[in-house]
C-alpha cells in the first residue's frame, strides 16, 4: 500500500485521528520554536560558531532528555497518558511564550536558556507518551504502517513549523523582535496541542497496569531500577536490543553529519546570517525530504523482504552515498548526501520503533523508550562532542565522512547476516501480525 493509502487507512480510528492530531500541531510548534532558537544561537551575524561551539549548544540542548528521560518512562508507565500530553503540551506553551518574554527584553542569560531547557525537557514526557500510546489507537497489526505514517507527518510538521518560522522571521525582521515573534507563535501552537490532546478519553492511552506496580511516588524512588528492568525486557528480546543498538549507531552518524553541515553553512559556504540559515535550510528540507521517502518504502519493502534485509540494504545506501556526495564539499551536492541519510535515518527509526514495540510488553513501554531515547539523545550528543575534536570550524573533514560511511558498511553486514537468522519476519508474512510472543533468539520464541 501507499503512503498517502497507509495514511487514509489508519486514520479511519477515530482515536487515531486524535492522537495523529495532537502530534502533528505539536511538533509543527516544536518546528517554530526550533527556528527561533537555531537563529537566535547559531545563525546570528555576528556569530560563527566553532564545533566545539556547536557541540556545548547541542549538549545543554540534548542532554536534558536523557536526565528526564527516565523519570518520564517510569511515570508514564503509571500516569493516564492523555493527562501527561495534555498538561505537557499547555507547559510548553507557558515556557515558550515565556522565552519569547525574554528574548524581547533582550534578557538571553541564565533565565532564558533555563526556560529552553526547561521546555525542552518537559517535551520528552509529550513523545515518551505518545509512542507509548500508539499500540492503544491501532490495531497491532497496522503498527508498522502506524509507525511509518505518524512519526514521518510528525517530522513533515516540524519541518512546515520550521517554514512557519523562518516566515515571522522576514515578517519580525532579523532582530530580537522577530526572534520573540517566532517563540510567541509556537506557545500558541503547542496551546492548540493540548485542547487537541483532550479530545482523547482520560484512560483512553493506557497505561495497562491493570492495579499492579507501586504508585509514582514509590516508582520515582526506584527509577534505577525501572530502568535496570526496562534494560533487561529489551535484552530478553532479540530484535528489540538489536535495533536499539542500531539506532544509537545511526543516531551517531546523523548527529556528527548534522553538525558537520552547521558548520559548512555557518562558516564555509556562506558568511553566515540569514545566508547561512538559508542554506541549512535547504539541505534540511532535503533531509526532510529524504525522511518522506524513507517512511514511504519502509513498511513495502519490509513486508517483502523482512526488517533485517531492509534495514541492511539501508545502511548500505548511507555507506555508499556518504562519501559519493558529502566527499567533494559542494554546496550542490551536500543536499543530496542530506537526502540519502534522511532515507536511511527515517527508514531505520520506523523499522526500530515497530520492533520495539511489537516485542515489548504494555506494562514496560514506558522505561523501555527512555532507555530508547537516551540512547537516541546521548549518542547525538557523543557525536558532537567527537566533532569537536575532529572537524575544524569550516566544517571540511575527510576523515569524517569516511568514518560516517564506514559505520554505516558495518553495521549494514551486520544486518546482512542477521537477517538470514530470520530476526524478524517480513510484516506481510501470514500470520505474523497475530503472534505476539517476542523473538529471543535466532528464530526461536519464548
């Protein structure tokens, strides 16, 4: 089937149609903050930023994620669901308009990045939520195409927001004030995502507890061993903790590329400024475009060949294209190794988030997606830090998109002969939707 009839298939729920509503006005807003804030840090005129820079700026940004990350897994696992989207999302629009405050009062210290994080940081408790709530909306069976449609019109909203964005920006002007426009315009977007969210029941989403487990106070205290126990169901499963590795792998790849670029549009390709936003733009929408057509192939081709056989033939891709066109460090070909790792990067996460969640249990969701997303987030924040020390500030590294191209071959083979242990069945496989015991070894079940 089609994207777009994937999309008019799964959109008959109409809980579905909720939940796809309140991701997608969210993320379009999270798409406008994110203009306002990568103008404001990183494209401003009389900055050109260092990757040791970038790297401090991604790690203050990121790594917030990964601290909240675990106390959201665990308080989801025991909170109404449709309550942590909803009250996330109307936190959002607070800290937003109230970053918005301070950049107009040219107030951008402490205060300011405080507030960001702070949003930043609430927003992991909104996506841990609302991956852990798909399974609840569709019918198991319709997961991969779930997965492929509703994180890929996601990303195509952060990408319209971004747009939205850089529009008030020309309309604000370059200045704080247009700055300030930008995040007042995403507090009003992540408002909307949180009446949307409400139109969901209060027990609609889960958790499936079904009265067992401590309450979150008691869950708070033991989030150690939350984790140790969302750690150990993902290792008790094959295709889980093989696609976790996966992902922070290519998480790795994607966060040294991203940086890479940053630099070559900041400091390389352009002077900077509104040229250098500019041009990040463009190989962003080329990535974003990338990420369509890996969400568009992905449950067609694995319902054919098999997730492993699809997700090597991935990364062969991202082996091969790397070096092809990121090597010559031109403006006119960056964009298209920007679309060949948008591919890979959206094809594998579809692939990943629907073996995580086939072979996971409902009651473990929660702590098993933070273990996902700090993996997610820490390797991307590795990946900087690693830039920093090996890409000078033009952004212009050999050995970089060699070592990129590289990982992707490996673990490419890797996924080769994995495939051949049958560590996944292709989607369509008869049968397959309705088994719902995980893989635990080369073919085996529990």
């Amino acid at each position: 089937m089609s994207f777009f009839g994937d999309l008019r298939d799964v959109l008959q729920g109409p809980r579905f149609r909720r939940l796809f509503a309140t991701r997608v006005v969210a993320q379009f807003a999270d798409g406008v903050y994110q203009a306002g804030l990568a103008g404001y840090v990183f494209f401003a005129p009389e900055r050109h930023t260092t990757a040791a820079e970038a790297a401090l700026a991604f790690a203050v940004l990121l790594l917030p994620f990964s601290v909240v990350g675990p106390f959201a897994g665990v308080l989801i696992d025991r909170w109404p669901r449709r309550q942590v989207l909803a009250v996330s999302a109307l936190a959002k629009a607070v800290l937003a308009a109230l970053t918005a405050a301070l950049v107009a009062a040219g107030t951008d210290g402490p205060l300011f990045l405080a507030a960001a994080l702070c949003l930043l940081s609430v927003n992991r408790f909104f996506l841990a939520a609302l991956s852990a709530a798909l399974p609840h909306v569709v019918p198991r069976e319709k997961l991969l195409m779930a997965n492929a449609v509703t994180p890929t019109c996601g990303t195509f909203a952060v990408f319209l927001g971004a747009g939205a964005g850089a529009g008030l920006r020309l309309l604000g002007g370059e200045g704080d004030g247009g700055t300030a426009l930008i995040l007042l315009g995403a507090a009003a977007v992540f408002g909307g995502s949180s009446a949307a969210a409400l139109t969901l029941g209060r027990r609609e989403l889960g958790p499936g507890l079904a009265g067992r487990g401590p309450g979150p106070r008691a869950a708070v205290r033991g989030i150690a061993s939350g984790l140790a126990e969302g750690a150990r169901h993902i290792l008790a499963r094959r295709p889980a903790r093989s696609g976790l590795a996966t992902i922070a792998g290519t998480r790795f790849v994607f966060g040294l590329s991203t940086l890479m670029t940053l630099l070559l549009y900041n400091n390389t390709f352009t002077e900077g400024g509104v040229a250098g936003l500019a041009g990040f733009s463009v190989a962003l929408a080329a990535s974003g475009a990338g990420f369509f057509a890996g969400a568009v192939a992905t449950p067609w081709a694995a319902a054919r060949v098999g997730t492993g056989a699809w997700l090597a033939g991935l990364l062969a891709m991202g082996a091969t294209a790397l070096p092809a066109f990121a090597l010559p460090f031109s403006p006119a070909l960056f964009p298209v190794a920007a679309f060949a790792l948008g591919v890979v990067a959206q094809g594998v996460k579809v692939s990943v988030d629907t073996l995580v969640q086939r072979h996971v249990d409902d009651a473990f969701r929660g702590r098993v997606f933070s273990v996902y997303d700090m993996l997610f987030n820490t390797a991307f924040v590795a990946a900087a830090g690693v830039a920093a020390v090996v890409v000078p500030p033009s952004g212009v590294s050999s050995a970089a998109v060699v070592a990129m191209g590289a990982a992707c071959g490996l673990m490419s083979a890797w996924w080769a002969v994995a495939a051949r242990t049958a560590i996944d069945a292709p989607a369509g496989r008869p049968g397959d939707a309705e088994n719902t015991e995980p893989v635990i070894g080369d073919g085996e079940r529990k």
